[in-house]
C-alpha cells in the first residue's frame, strides 16, 4: 500500500478542513472482524478532489453528502473523493481486521485465564486499520467516539464517558482537536485503579491476570504521575489540557507507550510481576514522564508533518528526563540518560543511515517511521539541554510557553519554535548581563538560526580533545580543547560544556566554558587553567551538558582505573565509563582494555544504574569484537568482577539483583546455575523469582545444559504471556539443528504469531557460542528476508529484521553478502535501513578484531 508523500498531506492539507468524526465501533462479533462507521464533516475548496485512507477487510458502503459511491473504487488504502462542496460529509462503513501486530486494534487472548482485551493503536498512519480518515498530523479534529463491546467488559476513550444509554454501549464526550494518530481506546475486562490530583481525574489500568502486580505498584504509579504533573503546571502556563488522565498497560504492545490525549498506552512489561532493579523502576518512571510531556510537545501543538517529529520526541525525551530528576525520587535519571541513551544518540549518528536532528523533507510516512531512532530522541533532547546550557533555562522556558499560547491545539514547525525562543532570548538578554565568556569578555545575542543550522540541520556528532602541556612544576603550562567533525559532515558546532579537574582522592574543581568555533577555529585554549595545578585526571563534558564525543589526553586516560572507584558523582562515573565505551567502540582502545577497566572499577560501584548500563553496553562489544578465545576469556574475567559484585551488595536490594543477572549472562559454571533453580547456594536475599528463573534456563539452554523438556516444564510453570515470551526466545537458542530451523522457520514465514513472540525468537536465534551450528543462517538472511519484510508491516518487519541479523558472523563473506543486498533496488526502505546499520557495525568488529590480531602478531 503506498505510503502518503509530504506533497500529497500538503495538496491535501490546503484542500480542506476537518471538523469532526463521529466513529462508531462494534466490537461483538466473533472472529476476526469487527464493524466501523465514521461520519467525517470536512469543508473543502468546491468542486475538488481529494482522498480519504481505510485498510478495511470488507468496504461495505461509502456516502458522500447526498451520494453513494463505489466501494469497488478503493485502490489499495485510498478512497477517491470528487466534486467536494464547501461543507461535506463522509460516511464509511466497513468490516475491519484486527491485528496481531500492535498496529491498528490489536486483539490478545491472556494464556493465563482465556480473557480477551483489545486496544486501538493508530501511530503512525494506522487509524486506517480502524475507521476510514484522513490521515496526516496537520488534519485535526474533535472525535466523538461510540462502542458497542460485551457488557461486561471497560471501555476507556480519550475523552470522558458520557453516557451508557444501555448494557454493551458507551458513548464518549467530544475531544479537544487531536491529530489522527493520536485516537485510541482499550475494551476488555481491564483492571482499573482510580484516584484524582489537583482537579485531574486519574487511572490506569492492566489485565486482571496482572491486577495483584499492579495494585502491588498502584501508589509509586500515581505518586510518579502527580510528582510529573505538579512539575509540568510549575514550567509550563498552560495547564494539562486533555481532562482526564489515565495511563493503560496494555499486552504485546509493539513501542515503550504511546502519548495518545486522556489514554496512554504502555507496554504492561512495565507491571512488574518479579523482582526488578531501581534502574527499571526509574526507566518506568521517565517513561510516564516523557509521555506526559507529549501532551504539551506533540498532543496540544503537533508537528505538520514528520520532518519535525523532533518537536515531538527530542522534547518529550528532555523533558521526561528532566521532570523525572527533579520530581520524583529518580534524581539519578541524568546519569541514566548519560550512558545508555546517549550511547543509542552516539551509534545512531556515526551510521551511514544518520540524519539531522530535523531534517529538512521527509518524503512519505514510511521514511518519518524510520525516524524513531537514537538521534530524534537521545540526540535531540542533548541538544536541547545545551541548548538550555547555552541559553539560559529563564529564556528557553519563556519561548516554550509563548510557543504553546501561539499554536494551542493547532500545529507547528521549526521556524515557529525557533521564532518563540528568539524572542525569549532577545527579553532574556535586555534584561540581564550578558554571560561571560572565556577570555572573560561578554557575550552578546545568540544567533539561533546559525544554532539550529549547527546543531539541528547537520548530521554527525563532534569529538572533543583534551591536549595538555605540563611544565617542570606540575602546573599547566596550556589546556586547550580540539573540536573535530568527520569528513562526511565538516560541521564544527558551538558547545558549552564543563571541564572536571580531579585529584586521586576524588576532589573535584570545575569549571564551565564556551567552545566557538567561528572564533578559535576548532581549538579553544582554555586560558584561565594556565598556571594551575595539574589535575590527575581531566575530564571534558563533565556534567554531560552537550553531545559530543570526548576523549581524554593520555595522562588522564592512565588515570581512570585509579581514580574512577573513588569518584563521589555518579553523573561523572557515566561519563567517564561512556568515553571508555565510545572509545572501545571507535577502535581507539582495545575491548580487553574496557574488560580490564570493568574489573578495576565495577566490583566497587555503588549505582545499580551505572553497573547495569556498563556490563550490558560491555557484552555486546565483548560478542562481536573478540574473538571466539579472546571472548571466551573476557566473559571469565567479567563474570569473576559480577561475582565480586554480587558478593559485596547487599542483600535484597537492586544492585545485588543487577549483579546476579549480570553473572548469569557471562557465567559457564552450568552446576551452580542448575543450583539456583533447585534452590541450592543461592545468595542470601536473592529472590530466584520467575524472571530470574528463565534467564538462568536461558543461559543453561545455550550451554547445552538445558534442553526442550526444561522449557515446556519452566513454561507449564509460568502460562503467562511472559513465560510464552521467554520460552520462544530459550527454543530459538537451543543448539540443535531441528530446533533452529523450526525457529527460522517462524521468523522468515511466520504469521500467526503476535509481534512479540515473532520477536522474541528472533532474538534468540544468534548466539556468539552457536557459529558453528548456525553458520548456514548467515547467507539464508540475505536470501530470505527480503520476501519476510515485505509480508509484514513496517514496525514488526523492521524489528525482526534487526533481531535476526546475524551480528555475531563477524566475516568478511556477511558484510558481501549486506553489500550484494543493498545493491538491490526492492528493499523495503526499512530493511534497507536495518542492514545498513547492522553492515557498519559489522565493519567496526572487522575493524577491532584486525587490530587485535596486528597487536598480537
């Protein structure tokens, strides 16, 4: 089906106008199906021609103003409209398809009890799979929805119940204007908690089989959200604007949540049903934060079309970060942000594939839903943190809020956005000093155009580079900090960071500086160190205001492993593991170089945060970066440095938990892994609980110490959709040749299946210790995942497409073999996107393991 262009929505867009939809849903009929009706009221140029979208199963019938067209007319999504009036009204009625894929209506049975729940998830362009629309964020309009479902089940909208006019019908007050995607509801017999905050009612909701978990979390849910809600009203004048506000967790939900007005949508992961770490709880946390922050950024003003989805996401990622530390008991959240989303911000803009943060056309819908990656979200939001840095947080406040009085309810661009914060930063900067700079001179306007070029227009993230003189006394003779670019993208960008000047015993004098490139030409001599002790330890970005790679000059590099255990801020610990890791990444240093530092520093971290983020972005260089030997001595050395962890947390509490999982992963000791699940020599205050249980029969299944009968009885033990999830992903990594191909099997043909299941074994198939067993598999994905990709849609065919990939073939022969298939011209744009990126990261293994053999030699 062909995907709507950017000059389409803008033909359309200046066509016509819609003012409402009235949908109607039956959702009662057995089977596959259920019944739509929309009466859509436009008003449109006279005498034009237009389309509107539907995916039906069946078109029943089509009714523009006072006539019927031909059902038979629907080509592919679109329904050609002809001969509008200046007032018009549409109807459609169809049978619908609900969907497996969390796209459209999803339909899930709960293996646990047999219920049925259903939810409405129309992002990206998929409201199409629900009722007939003109689909495109700049068409907004008031929805009044209408349900026909089983009596005794919930049915929650976006807006208010206004009435239940009789058993099995509910019918829903009218929205504010909302933008397509934004329509969403849940029906089934959902597990309500309820409560209220400072006028706004509040909700959420699971499945029953989930209730006793939720309501074991009920308070933290609500106390994060009213903590999130008082902070928003406190930054922003316009106060939450939608009503109500409830928050659904939802089954085999395909994203992390969805900010859908009055109903937000998570994946119910997010219910916790085993022991979990404070970083999953903190990750819950900024999850409902970043989706509170939408309703400002993305549900009040909404982007015109997807080349700005960055006014959505980088937002929302800045924000939910930043409410999240200064509301809620996750004060940490910064830290969190600094290792393991900027690590996603960093590899997404090294890639071939990478774009600017707002690139200046997306194409079609298609192309925008390749855009939800590292740099719309974790590029983005740095960048508006140094834009705050840089600003001012009194002038960057100032312009969001004259930005939302301006286009309340309406849409918006960059040029708007920008328009509203040079506004603010011109009142800003009349009415105090300006901010000094390094020569100690003052600085006058900013010049946001010229930032937004920089920083927002341009691809490709900047390293910084300590270089440091030392005289005969221990004093500085220079610092200075060398900003590079890469060639593909010689963009050298204003950046205000901090300099961390640290002694053995941890002590810290910091100071804040502004590179200029256009006045120093890339190399900032930092002046007032001149003559100042030298520091044991020199760390660029200290305090992680801006996105840029750093690296460390070579006194202070020799440093780290002395000084980083003693180091009091863990903000300061993440980015100093962040350098090693980028570092390691890059090539510069060797992975047994990162091992070595793990082995030094981890056993004495106190921040489950930073233990957890450092072993999990570590194993995945370890895999692909090593050699089979190598590797196979680098998990030893991790798994001694877990246990050392382990051993020293205490007992019950997160770190000890993050330890365990973490030595269960890199361990080979198949006994006491065995032990653990009878029960036997397990640490006192670990909780060897149904999460727990599957990652150690995981790792025992790929150790050949676990078979088929151990899964159908950890299975048979846990008839949730969790187990059914996990017990996919350990019969994908079983390493025998009829269980690998069953589980290819499903992955390159497999239809049936939810998303979930489809992508659990998919990433389970490939594991680092399997070459040989699955060596076969390596040129079958270059053969056979072309005809997979297109069967499916876009999000599941481009998910599965990435976990399948075979990353641990780390060979020349697979990086011909992605060469030879992005040579063809009938990829879909996703796949061609997945096998990019997953080639380049294929070239920087080849690359690692080259040097590591030349060192060798």
């Amino acid at each position: 089906m062909p995907s709507l262009t950017r000059v389409e929505a803008t033909a359309r867009g200046a066509t016509i106008t819609v003012e409402s939809y009235q949908v109607d849903l039956d959702l009662t009929g057995g089977g596959d199906l259920f019944r739509s009706r929309v009466e859509i009221r436009f008003r449109a140029t006279p005498g034009a021609a237009t389309f509107a979208e539907i995916k039906p199963h069946t078109l029943l019938g089509v009714r523009l103003n006072d006539r019927d067209l031909d059902p038979g007319a629907l080509a592919d999504n679109r329904l050609p409209l002809s001969d509008l009036h200046v007032d018009n009204t549409l109807v459609v009625e169809a049978e619908m398809a609900y969907s497996n894929t969390g796209e459209g209506m999803h339909r899930f049975v709960d293996p646990a009890d047999g219920e049925t729940y259903l939810y409405a998830v129309t992002f990206l362009d998929n409201v199409q799979r629900i009722f007939a629309a003109f689909d495109q964020p700049d068409l907004k309009a008031s929805f009044v929805l209408t349900v026909t479902a089983p009596q005794e089940w919930t049915v929650v909208g976006n807006a208010e119940l206004a009435a239940n006019p009789a058993p099995g019908r509910w019918e829903f007050a009218p929205t504010a204007p909302l933008a397509t995607y934004f329509f969403s509801l849940i029906a089934g017999p959902y597990h309500v908690r309820r409560a209220e905050h400072d006028g706004v009612p509040l909700g959420i909701y699971c499945r029953r089989s989930l209730a006793e978990h939720l309501d074991a979390d009920a308070e933290e849910i609500f106390t994060v959200t009213r903590q999130c809600l008082d902070r928003f009203h406190e930054l922003f004048t316009e106060r939450y604007p939608f009503g109500k506000y409830d928050q659904a967790f939802v089954p085999e939900f395909n994203a992390g949540a969805m900010e859908n007005p009055g109903i937000v949508t998570f994946r119910d992961d997010y219910v916790f049903r085993s022991a979990v770490t404070d970083t999953q709880r903190e990750l819950r946390a900024t999850t409902i934060a970043h989706e509170m922050a939408h309703m400002w950024f993305g549900d009040l003003v909404t982007m015109r079309w997807w080349d700005d989805l960055w006014l959505n996401e980088s937002f929302a990622e800045y924000l939910g970060t930043r409410v999240t530390a200064e509301a809620t008991r996750f004060d940490q959240a910064w830290t969190t942000f600094a290792l393991r989303r900027k690590a996603w911000g960093y590899a997404a803009d090294q890639r071939p594939s990478t774009h600017p943060v707002a690139p200046e056309e997306v194409a079609d819908a298609e192309e925008g839903l390749l855009n939800f990656d590292g740099i719309s979200y974790a590029k983005g939001a740095s960048v508006l943190r140094q834009l705050v840095a840089w600003l001012g947080d009194e002038a960057f406040l100032s312009g969001l809020n004259a930005h939302f009085a301006a286009h309340r309810f309406g849409n918006a661009t960059l040029a708007d956005l920008l328009a509203s914060l040079s506004t603010a930063s011109a009142r800003s900067e009349l009415a105090s000093p300006a901010v000094a700079s390094n020569d100690g001179t003052a600085a006058s306007g900013r010049d946001l155009a010229d930032w937004a070029q920089r920083w927002l227009r341009s691809p490709q993230v900047n390293t910084l580079r300590a270089e440091v003189a030392v005289d005969a006394d221990g004093r500085y003779s220079e610092v200075a900090v060398v900003q590079t670019a890469p060639e593909s993208a010689a963009v050298l960008r204003p950046h205000r960071i901090g300099v961390g000047r640290y002694s053995m015993d941890g002590t810290v004098e910091r100071d804040e500086v502004d590179l200029d490139p256009a006045a120093d030409g890339g190399r900032t001599v930092l002046g007032a160190l001149t003559g100042a002790p030298a520091a044991r330890l020199l760390l660029l970005n200290d305090g992680d205001l801006t996105f840029a790679k750093v690296r460390l000059d070579p006194a202070s590099a020799d440093a780290v492993r002395l000084v980083l255990p003693g180091l009091a801020d863990p903000l300061t610990r993440a980015v100093l593991w962040g350098e090693a890791l980028d570092a390691a990444t890059d090539g510069e240093r060797p992975v047994t170089g990162l091992v070595d530092l793990m082995v030094a520093a981890l056993p004495a971290e106190t921040e489950v945060i930073i233990a957890e983020d450092v072993l999990t972005l570590s194993r995945s260089l370890v895999d692909r970066y090593l050699d089979p030997l190598a590797r196979s001595a680098a998990l030893a050395r991790i798994a001694g440095a877990c246990r050392q962890l382990l051993d020293g947390a205490p007992a019950g509490e997160s770190l000890q938990l993050a330890a365990a999982r973490a030595w269960v992963a890199a361990t080979t000791d198949a006994d006491l892994l065995t032990g653990w699940l009878a029960g036997r020599e397990v640490p006192a205050g670990l909780k060897v609980d149904a999460e727990l249980r599957w990652s150690v029969l995981c790792r025992l299944v790929v150790l050949g110490a676990a078979g088929a009968a151990e899964i159908a009885a950890e299975v048979a033990a846990d008839p949730s959709s969790a187990g059914a999830e996990r017990a996919a992903l350990c019969r994908a990594a079983l390493p025998d040749a009829a269980a690998k191909q069953a589980a290819w099997e499903i992955i390159v043909r497999g239809t049936e299946l939810s998303n979930r299941l489809l992508e659990a074994t998919a990433e389970g198939f490939w594991q680092p210790e399997q070459a040989e067993l699955t060596a076969a598999y390596v040129e079958r994905y270059f053969a056979e995942m072309p005809d997979a990709a297109r069967g499916r849609t876009p999000w599941t065919a481009d998910r599965v497409a990435k976990l399948a990939f075979p990353r641990y073939a780390v060979a020349q022969p697979t990086r011909e073999a992605a060469a030879a298939l992005l040579a063809r011209d009938d990829l879909t744009p996703g796949l061609r996107r997945v096998i990019t990126d997953a080639d380049d990261d294929l070239r920087r293994a080849l690359v690692a393991r080259t040097a590591v053999a030349a060192a060798a030699a």
